[in-house]
C-alpha cells in the first residue's frame, strides 16, 4: 500500500472511530444534521431540505445504561445501544431526529425518544406493511407530510429542484458504493469486507458531497494498490440488519474468511438500490423506499403460490448477489428480539439450500462481549467450507 | 530408514485440558487438570504426555491446538476448532457415526458429519449455564451430591420430578424447595437431568439427527443423563470409551493429515519453534 | 413424552362474576365450531388476528375467524404451549420472538407433518385454515411474518395481508392534518379484503347486512363501555382477572348479537351486585390498575392473589380495545366499510386531543390518568412479556412520565426548614415480569414476593396520607 492509501484509511477510521466529528465542526459553521436510523428513511428529502442526513449509530462496546431506565431490555439490542448513547447524549449535535416505521421497537419507543430528547425537529414516517398499489400512494402522501414537517423546521419550501438535485446526488453515492463492491469481485477481493463497511459507515456520518469525494478517494486508493489482499480464503456473503460496528466482519477476515458482500442495512440495503429518475421526485422515492429497498419488515405477497417461488421473489436479491460475487458461504446473522428477520430464519435457510449456498446461522446481542463465542462458530463454518 | 512420525493434539477446554500423541495409534493420553487457573499450564499436560511417550517435543512432526482456549498456544502450529476436530476423532472411532452431540463443561454443541468426519453442520449453545455441564454440577452442589454419583442416583428414580425452571438460578432455587417438601434426591434429579437433556434435544434437533449418535465430552459420563438424552432424542446414543479425549485424538489426527497431504504435493511444511510455554487465555 | 411436559395443573382461579365463569365453556366451543365447519366444509375458516375491525365483513361473508392469539394463548393456559414453542424453535426460530407466533407455527408444522392433528392437541386442536387473513398495521411485526412463516408448511393455503396503520402521536402535530390519506388508505385495504373474501368464498358481499352488522358492533362497543363505566363503584364489583375472561367477546365475538346479549347479561349482573354492595374482594382496600401488558395467560391465579391481599382491579388497559363512540366525532357516512376506516382511525387517537392539552402528557400517560382519576386508582401494575414488543415497549416510559407529570397524593414531607409541609408524590407501581406463554420465563415465589412489597408499599401510603 502507497502512503497516498495509508492516509485514506486514516481519515475513514478517523471518522469512524470519533464517529459525528465532521458533524460536530459543521454544527459550528450553522449546518443542521438530521439523525436518522434504519434503511427506511428518504434521506434525499432531508438533503433537500437543506439539511444533513446523519446515521445515527451504536456501539457494541459501550455497556447499555441510561437507556434501561426509560427503555425495556426487550426491544432489539442493536436499537437499544442506539438509544441508549443518544440519552446520554452523544448525538446532542444533531438538531433532529426522524424515526420511520421500521419495526414494533421503533413504533413502540418514539415517544421515549422525542420526549427524552433534546432535538427541536422530530418525525415519525409511516412505512406501509404491504406493498399493493394503494400503498404506494399512501407512501406519497405520507412522504409529502415528511417534506412538510421538515418546510416548517427550516422556513424554507422544498421545491422538485431541490429533490431533483437530492436524488442525483445520493444516486452518484450509490454509483460510487457500487463500485466500491466492484473491487470485491477478484479472488482475494481488492478491498476487505471491514474496510468496506468502515468506509460505508464514515460515508454515513458525512454531508453526500463530502462523503462522495471520500469514496472517490478511497476508490482511487484501492485501486492505486500494488497487491490485493494477502490472503485467499472463503468468500462470506453477510445477511442481516444493520452491522454499523466492524467486530463481526473483521473476525470471519482475521479467521481467514473474506467478506465481499451482504444484505445488511448499512451495506447493500442501504446503498446498492437507486432511485428512478424523470418522473415525479416523491413516486421516485415512494417506488424506491418501500419497492426496492428489500426489507423484511414490509410484506411482498406470494405471487408464486409455492413456497419455492415465494422464497425466490423475496430473496432473489440474495441469490443475485451471491452469484455475481462468487460466495462460497454465508452468514445470517440475527440480532435477539428480532421480529422482522427472527421470523424469516427457517425461510432464509431453505432459500440458501435451495442455492446450495452453506449457511451459519448466528443469534446474537450486539456486544463486543459476544465476539469469543462467535468466534469458534465462524473458525468451525470456515473450516467445513474452506 | 525413515525417522517413525508422531503427532499431538491438545484440546484446552473450560475445565478441562487434554492431550493425546500418535504415531500409528495413540501413544500418550493425558487429562488435565481442572479449574480455570490451571488453565493457562496447558503445557504440563503436554509435557507429561511427552513423558508418558517417552518423546521429547522436538520429535512431534505436528502439533494441533483445538478447544477453547486453542487460540494462543505457543508450542502448537496450527488451530481448528473443536467442533472440526470431534468430527475428525469421532469418525475413527466410529465410522458410522453421523450425529455427535458434545457436552463440555460450559457449552454444548450439536455437530453432523458426512462418512469421512467432514462437518455438514453445527450448533451450540449460547455461554449460559443452563444448557451444559455446569447445570448438573450446581444443581449436585446444592443437593449435597458429588457430581460422580449424580447420574446413577438419577436412575434410581421411578417418578421424575418436573423442573419447571430451565434458568440455573431459578433451577436451583426449585430444587432446594422441592427438597425440603421432601421430594426424593433421586427424583429431584432425575428430573433435573431430563430437563438438561431437554434443552440439549431442543438444540439438537434444529440439525437432522441421524444414526449413530455419538455423545463426548465430560456430560457423556454421566448414564442419567445419557439415558436421558437417548429417550428424548428418541435415537440409540453411543459413548466412547474415553469421551474427554475425542477432540485431542481429532486435533492429532488433523495433524497427521496436514503432513500427509503436505508431503503428497511436495509442499512445505510451516512449523512454529517448540517452546513449551503456558498458555495465554483471551 | 407430551404427556409428560404438561405442567401441573394449578389451583382453579376463581372469578368474581357468572359472566366470566361462563367464558371458558364459550371459548371451547368455538374451537369445537371451527373444526366442525371446516369438517361440513359448508363455510371458509380463515386465520386471523384480533383487533382488525375486520370481523363485520367475515361474518357478512360467512367466513369462519380462526383467532390464532387465541389458540395460542389457550394452550398457554392449559401450560401445554412448551411442545409448540420448542418445535418452532427447532426450526430456526428464536425463543425470543412472538411466543404466541412461535405456538402457532410449532403447531401448524406439526400438524402439516402429521397430516392430522398433534397428539392431544388442546381443545381437538387448531384447524387447517382454507386462507389466513393477517395484518401489519402499525401494532405488531409478527403479525405480518407469522402466517408467512407458517405458509412454509402449507404452501397451498393463500394469505391476504391488510395494511391498517394509524397516525403516530406526534406533539407538534395535529393528527387531522394526515387523517384522510389514512382513511383513503384503510378503505382501500378493506375494499381488497372484500374482493379476496368474495373470491374465496365465491360469495358477492351483501352491503346491507354488512351495515346492519356494523351497527350491531358499534351497540355492542358503546354498551361495553357503559357495561365497564359501571366498574368504577366502590368496592368495584368485577376486576381486571375476569376481564381477561370478559375479553372473549369484545375481540373474538364483535358483531354477533352473542356478544351484544353477552354485556345485557354482564351489565345487568354487576349493576345488581353493587346494588347489593357486593365488591370483587370482600374488604377492599386497594384499588389497583392494569396499565400495561398481555397477562400471563398460565397465572391468571395471581389476580387472586392481589384479591387475597384486599387488591381489587376496577380498570385496565389491555384488551378493553373499545372506546366510546359518540366522543369520537366521527364523519357521518352510508357507506360500511368508510364507517370501519373512521372507526379504526377514531379508536386509535382517541387520546391525542386530551394528551395535548396537558403539558407532558402523551395518549398513553393521558389514558392511565384518565382511568385513575376515574376509577380512583391507588397504584398501577404492569406486565412485561418478553417475548412481545407490541405491548410490552414503552411501559417503563409511561411510567416514568406519569411519575413526571402526574402526583396525587398528598402526603406531609419534611421541608427545608424542618417544618412539616404537604407536598404530592405520585402513583406507586409495579412491574412484573415473565412471559405470555412461556412458563419458563415465570417465577411463582418472584412473582408473589414482589407482590408482597408492592401491597406493602400501597399500605404504606395509605397510612401515611396527608388528609
């Protein structure tokens, strides 16, 4: 690696690792950052808006506290850890929060957040269950009341220019993400699953412009780079929510796995789908949201009317993936208390079967603490695969 | 003439640390001390494995470390899991065996293997008490039983008693009451090894239990809770002779054919300097 | 072996009314009715779930409603459900998610295995749907993933997922500014449900009776709530252990003139007892809430528990999902199904104007201090069911903002100046915790302990009361 790299992942962990620093010096220079969780949210209409789109994040090393006293130990764990350094206040620099309808632990604790906090901008996007036509358009309506809500924080209208220019611009970071998983398809793979992820995550803390230049930078890096990574080993395709801390990834890499792609929400699910462009801004992102963003939450009806095909229209994206990246095994990796993937454990199995397609099935808390007993499960899967 | 090759394998568990050395069959078997401090001196057991060889570690081809405390082992060249390495020991002690179920002193694991020990597929249980060894060990501390005896007394019981708790805690809180409302010891823990045998069947069958099943580890000792796990699994449950040393003898097996394929293709061989030091523990 | 996990049996619970006591009969019997119709095949059995306002157009097509709650929490109460979660548990699923969910798919894939029903199945068994109506609102996740999981062991049984959301409480804004693209929205789910139900039961709907069956369910609420209005006599003559019985017939019974006669009889039966003086505990000295959570379905024995301790439970939360319809200034319409989209709608913010009003207050808080000023409250009691997010998130919350907005009671402190003062405290409560059907998360000596302390605490204050 070149010093012209070594500088790159300096500034990717950096933002990593003091996660919001970019956040906190804009705040300075009278920027507003709109924090958000989950995959479900229309980032373009707050980057319309004027606003800053900020992923809120949790820590895997920081043991839950505050959070217990206003939030059951119930709800998933990975939003648990969320709430719990956004009540400590670690997110105090955000001016808002927007919470969408990504599943019973968001709906059921919006109230602890927008009452327990300090922002002066808080909204609650209803996601429909189902996806028939009439929710579509019902998804219209409600999107229009998002981009209400956030006209009458910042005074200022949001024209369809203004979505327009959103939308191209958050399609050119997902053009940008894309080729970043490109680099993944060679054997070892030029970029590794953790550097990946930690470039996605920083991306995600950062105004779109700034964090399309840091991906440009990183592209041009990796690309830059004399070898590709040192080590051959089983190609791991991830499956799950959001994994917005590297512990898991980095252990199947130290283990001698390679991760080159997945299906989690600060991953593929987040950034891989684009949204269409030439018609009107709000279908666009109505169609993009709850059409293309494949979450279990939503309900896609069985047009097959087998359980095979059912399984191929709601996962297809995962077969996809996995062949056009060449995955030797895979990884499902469900957080406890997780209705929306919990349910769909048994079907997801099947489906992997059915691509014949090894899986490890992991249930977990999302704590550092856990990382040694995953540990002899990820070495025992690589070993029966490699 | 060509120097005779030996291979150890050394398996580190929660309680207990074991090291097995071949040559064309076993030549040195060795279980180690219990208890968590002991641990970290993993290389005694080696050490009086080698005595009992009469080997000196300098003359081992290979040494594989498996179990958990597999990870830093100064003297061992390479690391797989326990769970490859029961598959690999199992198979040669029973060909037919398809199903191995492993009950440590901390955790259990379900593992299937195809007929030449491949892992198909595993599960284990997370790190809580209630589902492994440790379960029966607190519940006959409790009772005032040594754990030797716990399994034989159970079977001395025609009227199990129900343990509505699967919580250790709670498990143990039920028993006491139980006890002093005079339910029968044997009872007491007969029902208490169903219960355990409950929760590893539960484990168990998320993989297709098939013929033969084979039981390791320190829980394999145990015939209440054997018979236990053979009713519930509703499948014959087959117990090798020596079940703590199933992963070691897998370990040095894993070893043995590192070297052999190694030689086949004419590729080096890496092996680390044979140092017998203690263990670090993460 | 089945046998065998069966836990024992506990001590029958008594129930203060006739009403309640007649229940269990009642429920039986429609588990009988479902396997009976799908036997004579004369009429549709579909799964489905409760609180939909969905039951007026099953029964105007004369679809046969499968509650799988229901069965679910059935077999939690015989304490037979082990068998159901360990097998669904088997599969992949974590004992984590939705117990009444992983129940019913145990269930489903045993008895799809089986081709016939599990050995011993609780009441003759859940039948073998001919489709499963499911719905994912804004409520529940395992709602819309529990069919779909069970349809894996059925592929041929079609679903039919209605989306029914409902505007968020959000406090800076008014919930009327989103109303109508809700309404529009639900509308078009029902009008969907319609089609299907008509398809499958190649039955064209009869608008009229489904009218009139509308109308026998808004009766039905309103009486409901003068029916439970009446619980607020002291001593309080029905509490929140028969209420759970209470429940059949508001969620599983609505539009049938059953339920309707059902809360003539119960109306009539408690307006005699206070007459009589007659309160569901003897000497009440306590008047507690129910303000949050499922109960545990296998312990309902500890509401007598409460009783025995002078603990009555004039009002709850759970399960009463009624509210007065003629405070809901709902928009005037012909049309049935636009009446059952107001009507959802209308239930749902009902609190949300009189949350706003006061300072703190949310829908939730605005409800427990609405019932605890109405039926003179002494403390509130929840129940945290681990396996549930849909009920059991934000409980701790609620309380916490009650704590925060809200003290009754006056006692005398000790102010700065070492004078006695009169100062408010608020509300004690209780938490306790277990599980739905999951037996295995409950305690009984726990549970009884903490209710011990917490009767305790309410003497405490009792005493202790600043006149």
């Amino acid at each position: 690696m070149g010093d012209k790299q070594s500088t790159i992942s300096d500034i990717v962990k950096n933002y990593y690792n003091n996660y919001g620093l970019r956040a906190k010096e804009l705040k300075g220079e009278g920027k507003q950052f709109i924090g958000y969780v989950c995959s479900l949210v229309p980032l373009e209409i707050i980057t319309a808006s004027g606003c800053i789109p900020f992923r809120v994040r949790g820590s895997v090393y920081e043991p839950i506290t505050r959070g217990d006293t206003l939030l059951e130990t119930i709800v998933c764990p990975y939003y648990r850890s969320v709430f719990d350094l956004s009540v400590k206040g670690k997110y105090d620099f955000l001016s808002g929060m927007v919470i969408p309808h990504g599943c019973d632990s968001m709906v059921r604790s919006f109230s602890a957040w927008s009452y327990g906090l300090p922002f002066s901008y808080f909204h609650f996007v209803n996601i429909p269950s189902v996806c028939d036509e009439s929710s579509f358009e019902f998804f219209d309506s409600e999107l229009g009341a998002f981009k209400k809500s956030l006209e009458k924080f910042t005074g200022k209208a949001i024209t369809e220019e203004h979505l327009r220019q959103a939308i191209r611009v958050h399609n050119e970071n997902r053009d940008k993400v894309r080729a970043l998983y490109e680099l993944r398809k060679t054997d070892p793979p030029l970029i590794s699953g953790t550097e990946l992820t930690m470039t996605l995550t920083a991306g995600s803390s950062l105004p779109i412009e700034e964090s399309n230049d840091l991906f440009d930078q990183v592209l041009t890096g990796v690309k830059g780079r004399k070898n590709s990574l040192p080590q051959k080993g089983p190609r791991i395709f991830i499956d799950g929510a959001c994994l917005d801390n590297i512990e898991l990834i980095k252990l199947v890499e130290e283990l001698g796995g390679n991760v080159v792609a997945d299906t989690i929400c600060n991953g593929a699910r987040d950034h891989l789908p684009k949204t269409d462009v030439g018609g009107d801004s709000i279908e666009a992102l109505s169609r993009r949201y709850l059409g293309k963003v494949n979450c279990p939450k939503t309900y896609r009806a069985n047009k097959a009317g087998t359980f095979e095909g059912d399984i191929a229209n709601r996962f297809g994206d995962i077969g996809t993936y996995a062949r056009e990246f060449k995955a030797d095994g895979a990884i499902l990796y469900v957080y406890k208390y997780c209705d929306p993937f919990g349910f769909e454990v048994p079907a997801r199995k099947a489906y992997y079967h059915s691509l014949n397609l090894p899986l490890l099935h992991l249930e977990d808390i999302y704590s550092a603490g856990t990382m040694g007993q995953l540990r002899t499960r990820v070495q025992a899967f690589l070993e029966m695969i490699g | 003439m060509t120097l005779p090759d030996y291979f150890a394998g050394i398996d580190i568990g929660s309680t207990m640390t074991k090291a097995v050395i071949l040559d064309k069959g076993v030549i040195a078997s060795i279980i180690g001390p219990t208890g968590p401090e002991q641990r970290r001196l993993a290389n005694r057991v080696m050490e009086e494995a080698l005595k009992q060889a009469a080997l000196s570690i300098q003359e081992i081809n290979f040494i594989v470390a498996t179990g958990y405390g597999r990870i830093n082992v100064p003297f061992a060249d390479k690391q797989f899991t326990e769970i490859t390495c029961h598959g690999r020991g199992i198979v040669q002690l029973f060909p037919e065996a398809r199903t191995i179920i492993d009950i440590g002193g901390q955790d259990v694991k379900g593992i299937k293997i195809d007929a030449s020990g491949k892992i198909v597929d595993f599960v284990m249980n997370d790190k809580c008490a209630a589902g492994s060894g440790r379960f029966i060990e607190v519940i006959a501390d409790t009772l005032g039983v040594s754990l030797d005896t716990v399994g034989d007394l159970s079977l001395q019981s025609s009227h199990p008693a129900t343990i509505s708790n699967i919580c250790t805690i709670y498990a143990q809180q039920e028993v006491a009451a139980s006890l002093a409302e005079g339910v029968p010891l044997s009872d007491l823990l007969a029902g208490v090894h169903q219960s355990l045998a409950d929760r590893i069947c539960r484990m168990v069958n998320r993989l297709r239990v098939e013929d033969s099943v084979i039981v390791t580890g320190g829980g394999a000792k145990n015939r209440g809770l054997i018979n236990a796990l053979s009713e519930q699994l509703g499948h014959k449950v087959l117990v090798p002779e020596d079940p703590l040393l199933t992963g070691a003898l897998g370990a040095a097996l894993m070893g043995k054919e590192i070297i052999e394929k190694a030689r086949k293709s004419n590729a080096p061989i890496e092996t680390k300097e044979r140092i017998l030091e203690e263990v670090e523990i993460l | 072996m089945a046998e065998e996990q069966k836990e024992a049996k506990p001590k029958k619970r008594t129930t203060a009314t006739k009403a309640a006591a007649s229940i269990g009969p009642l429920v039986k019997e429609f588990i009988t009715g479902t396997l009976q119709a799908k036997a004579e095949g004369k009429q549709k059995v579909a799964y489905t779930f409760i609180v939909c306002h969905h039951e007026e157009i099953f029964r105007a097509l004369d679809v046969v409603p499968v509650w799988t709650e229901n069965f679910a929490g059935i077999c939690g109460a015989k304490r037979d459900a082990e068998r159901f979660l360990q097998r669904a548990e088997s599969l992949g699923l974590s004992r984590s998610l939705c117990t009444y969910a992983l129940c019913g798919i145990g269930f489903d894939q045993w008895r799809e295995e089986l081709g016939q029903m599990p050995p011993d199945a609780p009441w003759g068994g859940q039948v073998r749907p001919d489709f499963m109506i499911s719905s994912g609102q804004i409520l529940c996740d395992p709602r819309s993933k529990w069919y779909q999981a069970s349809q894996q062991f059925m592929p041929d049984v079609p679903i039919y997922n209605i989306d029914l959301p409902y505007p968020l409480y959000q406090v800076n804004r008014d919930h009327r500014e989103v109303l109508g693209y809700y309404h529009q929205y639900i509308v078009k789910q029902l009008r969907g449900l319609v089609a299907f139900l008509e398809e499958q039961t190649k039955k064209k709907m009869d608008y009229d009776r489904l009218r009139e069956l509308v109308g026998l369910s808004d009766r039905t609420w309103n009486l409901i709530e003068e029916t439970y209005d009446l619980r607020k006599a002291v001593p309080c003559p029905m509490g929140t252990g028969d209420a759970m019985n209470t429940m059949v017939p508001i969620n599983f019974m609505m539009a049938t003139q059953k339920a309707y006669d059902f809360f003539v009889d119960l109306k009539k039966e408690l307006e005699e007892k206070i007459a009589r003086g007659e309160g569901e505990v003897e000497n009440e000295k306590y008047r507690l809430m129910w303000g949050g959570g499922l109960p545990a379905w296998y312990a309902l024995n500890d509401f007598n528990y409460f009783n025995s301790k002078g603990a009555s439970f004039p009002a709850e939360t759970t399960y009463r999902m009624v509210a007065p319809l003629h405070e809901m200034d709902l928009p005037e319409t012909k049309d049935p199904i636009e009446h059952l989209a107001w009507r959802w709608l209308g239930y749902w913010t009902f609190w949300y104007d009189r949350a706003r009003k006061r300072p703190g207050s949310e829908p939730d808080v605005e409800r427990l201090i609405n019932r605890i000023e109405e039926y003179k409250i002494d403390g509130v009691v929840m129940h945290e069911a681990f396996s549930c997010r849909t009920w059991h998130v934000g409980l701790i919350w609620q309380l916490h903002q009650l704590s925060k907005i809200y003290k009754p009671i006056p006692v005398y402190v000790i102010g700065k100046d070492g004078k006695k003062e009169k100062g408010y405290r608020e509300l004690p409560s209780l938490v306790l915790e277990s599980d739905i059907i999951d037996i295995t998360s409950y305690s009984e000596v726990d549970t009884r302990n903490k209710i011990d302390a917490f009767v305790e605490t309410l003497e405490s204050i009792r005493t202790s009361r600043a006149a």
